[in-house]
C-alpha cells in the first residue's frame, strides 16, 4: 500500500473514532477522569487527524474523490480539538443535570416546603 492510501483510511478512521467518543462524552463523563481521558483522546486524535490531512493534501491525495478537502477538514478537526479541551475540569461539559442530582434536587425541594 502506498503513503497516500495509508494517510485516507487512517485519517478518515482516526476522525470516525473522535466523532464517536464525542458522541459518547455524556457515557464516559460519569467519573471525571474518564471525561478528562476522553477529552484528551479525542483532541490527540483530532490533531493528529489534522496533520495526516495536511500530508495528505500537500501529496495530492484524494479524499472521497476530492483534492481540496482534506485541508478544510484538517482545519475543522483543529477547531474540534481546541473546543475540546477548553473546559478540561471535569465539570459539567455538557451543561446538563444527570438523573439523579435532579432527584436530589426534588427530594430537597419536599424538604423545603414540607417545613
């Protein structure tokens, strides 16, 4: 297999594996080292992503039959990257109350106007 091949399929692979553990972060952020290990995979595979698109345009390869998308897509994958690990804390990324801090949430508003 020549280089050109190689960067399309790993690139195109690599940008899959991010899109699908973005996806997932809500899953994976149920404790906040794997949230923090998620971010931080998917912004490496991003940038990594991004260098083999850049390769991969600069040796003229294609991508789905084009020769100029490879550089837009490295570019969004960057972006992707950075946005991701700008709020890398652990905390609320999602900025949605799971189940049960709702729950917890009600029980103590019962509290509150039971009294």
């Amino acid at each position: 297999m020549e280089l050109v091949s190689i960067l399309e399929t790993a690139s195109v692979t690599m940008c899959g594996v991010a899109t699908i553990l973005w996806m997932a972060i809500g899953t994976l952020a149920r404790f906040e080292r794997g949230e923090v290990l998620t971010q931080k995979i998917v912004a490496a595979l991003c940038i990594i992503s991004a260098i083999m698109l850049f390769i991969l345009h600069y040796l003229g390869g294609e991508l789905w039959g084009s020769t100029t998308v490879a550089r837009p897509f490295a570019v969004i994958a960057v972006i992707v990257a950075i946005s991701g690990m700008m709020n890398i804390k652990g905390k609320d990324v999602q900025g949605e109350s799971n189940p049960h801090q709702i729950m917890k949430m009600r029980a103590a508003e019962r509290e509150n106007n039971g009294d």
